[in-house]
C-alpha cells in the first residue's frame, strides 16, 4: 500500500497561460454568465437548458456538436438558454470504466493526468472561442476547480459527491451557479442540505491555505431521480415531489428557489429516449400549478451527434458511457420546448 509519484509537479497556471480568453472573448463570456445569473435568479424567465454529452470523450465529435448547438442557439434564444456539457471527469462506481478526458485524453492509449489537464482546459476554452457557447462541468474534484474557473460558466456537484462537505464548502465559494444532485439514494434532505451550505460563509482548508468564502446564492437543485435498495430506479421529476422540493426551499428560507430537472439518469432508467417524455411531462406540470412553473425553469438533457451508447470508440459522437439523444432527436425536441413556450 502507497502512493506512488508517476511525475513531476503540475504546473497549474502554466496549462492555463497557454489558453486565456482574449478581452473581446471574456467580455462576451460575462455577458452569457450575466444571463445565466438572471434565469437562476429569476430576473429572466427564460427556460435553461444543460445539455450535451455525456462525457466529453473525443474533442473534435464535441467540437462538431457544439458548432451544431451554438446554430440552434441563435434560433431559440428569446425562450431558451443554453448551457453547454463539457463533463471531463466522470464517476465511477466501483473504480473501473472510462473516468473522462481528465484521466485519459485519448482513448486509444493509457491514462495521462498531465496531458489530461491540458485536454480538459483546451476543450472548454475551443468551444468558448470557436462557438460563443458557455460551458458547463461537474466538480468531480475540488481540487481541480483552479484549472477551469475563469472558463466553467456551470458546476454540478454529483450524486455521489453531494454529502461530501469539501463539495460543499468549495461550491460556496464558485462564482457561478452550482447545481447540486440529489444523491442515488433520493434522499432530498441531503441535497437541500448541501444547498444550505453552499449558499452560506464557509471557513476551511483549500490547496494548504485557511480560506473564507462568501457564499453562492446560485446554490441550487437538480432531480436526477434515485435507485432503492433493490436496484429499481425511482424518478423524482414527478408532480407531488416538485412540490415537496418547493415546499423545502420555502422552509428552509433558500435564496434564488430553481429546480433543474436531470432527464436521463435514474428519471429516465438511461432509456435515453425517455428523455423527451420526462420533458413533456415537466412542462405540463408547470402549466398546471403556478408555483412549479416560477420555480422549475431549467433540464439537464445529454444529448451528441448519435443515438445510443457504444462500447468502443467507433462511431463518431457516440456516447461511451451514458446513452445519449442523436442530433436529429435533440433538435426535435428543443423546437418542441419552444414551441410548447410560445403557446
């Protein structure tokens, strides 16, 4: 049992200096970061929506796919906002399987952690620069967030990272949105808790120093549905649990009340087509009670160029972890949110 170094140092601000946002790039950024504050704030009632792969595995599919969404973008953006899913870390249950570009930047070859940093970083800064979309990624490692802050415009924290209070107490120090998932479990309390401490001053150690946050009002919740303890997968984008999840945020007296609806995961049973029902179903629960249509207001949808999962990398933009929607279906389905919107 030990820890075996593998190489030197990573030189962190080095990585980042090979890819800074030019001031005309970085001024457009904080003019969508703006937009997104106002849509989680509610100063903005338009729809969020997070989507894209599942796993950021091969740049240029993702490149390919944010060029395609940026195009849908511009012809939905009076009702629809859109963040993009660049996730480069991704969770592993048991330890094995493909972790995201972080780990292994090519999937042909052996991990690498420094080439995967450098991966990770120009991927976010190429669909920023090449495409004017704002990305999202999940803080699978806190200690990670130096290497993306000035890119991430979006953070989730995980289901199974959630309880974890290093996750929380970072999350409260972002300067951006923080959605946090409920945890495989269902357990709601959990997620509100966690929201609770991201949204306040929190103290604690970070990369060796005593640090003091303000505090993240953009705090917020994500349904991703849960498992039970015999392995059935149990939605909770439903009716009565919204309204459970509302009453909670008025109980707790949360800032900035938004509940972000995950479509795939264990909503949908990773049946990926599912999504488009749950989408359906959620925008009907929002005409039908007033108070689920202030407070649901955005989806999580992982969607790519291709229908489906894949076991190896060999149709080009399809997913090698989560079955995704193709293009052709998530087109299908942003025109029908916009279109359920103008009604």
């Amino acid at each position: 049992m030990a820890f075996i170094e593998k190489g030197q140092e990573i030189d962190i601000e080095a990585i980042k200096a090979e890819t800074q946002l030019s001031a005309e790039t970085l001024q457009h950024k904080e003019s969508r970061d703006q937009e997104l504050a106002d849509i989680l704030s509610g100063k903005d009632d338009r729809i969020l929506l997070v989507i894209g792969p599942c796993s950021s595995d091969n740049e240029e599919a993702v490149l390919e796919y944010a060029r395609r969404l940026a195009d849908l973008q511009k012809k939905v953006a009076d009702k629809i906002f859109m963040v993009m899913r660049v996730y480069t870390a991704k969770p592993r249950t048991n330890g094995d399987g493909y972790k995201g570009l972080v780990h292994q930047p090519d999937t042909s070859k052996a991990p690498s952690l420094i080439n995967g940093l450098q991966a990770v970083r120009q991927l976010h800064y190429r669909v920023i620069t090449e495409t004017g979309l704002t990305t999202a990624d999940e803080m699978l490692y806190p200690a990670n967030l130096v290497l993306v802050d000035d890119l991430v415009s979006y953070h989730a924290v995980g289901a199974r990272s959630v309880e974890d209070q290093e996750h929380r107490f970072v999350a409260s120090g972002i300067d951006a949105p923080v959605g946090m998932k409920n945890p495989t479990s269902g357990n709601l309390s959990v997620m509100f808790n966690a929201i609770y401490a991201a949204q306040n001053k929190q103290t604690f150690l970070f990369h060796g120093q005593e640090v003091e946050t303000s505090g993240n009002p953009l705090a917020h919740v994500i349904l991703r549905g849960a498992m039970n303890e015999y392995g059935k997968n149990e939605p909770n984008f439903y009716y009565e649990t919204l309204l459970d999840a509302i009453g909670r945020y008025e109980s707790m007296g949360l800032e900035n009340p938004f509940i972000m609806i995950d479509t795939n995961h264990d909503n949908s049973g990773k049946q990926y087509m599912e999504q488009v029902r749950i989408v359906r179903q959620s925008l009907l629960n929002r005409d039908w009670n007033e108070k689920i249509k202030k407070t649901v207001r955005g989806f999580m949808i992982e969607s790519y160029l291709a229908d489906g999962r894949q076991n190896q990398p060999e149709i080009f933009g399809c997913s090698i972890t989560d079955p995704c929607l193709g293009w052709e279906n998530t087109v299908a389905l942003v025109e029908e949110i916009y279109s359920t919107l103008t009604k």
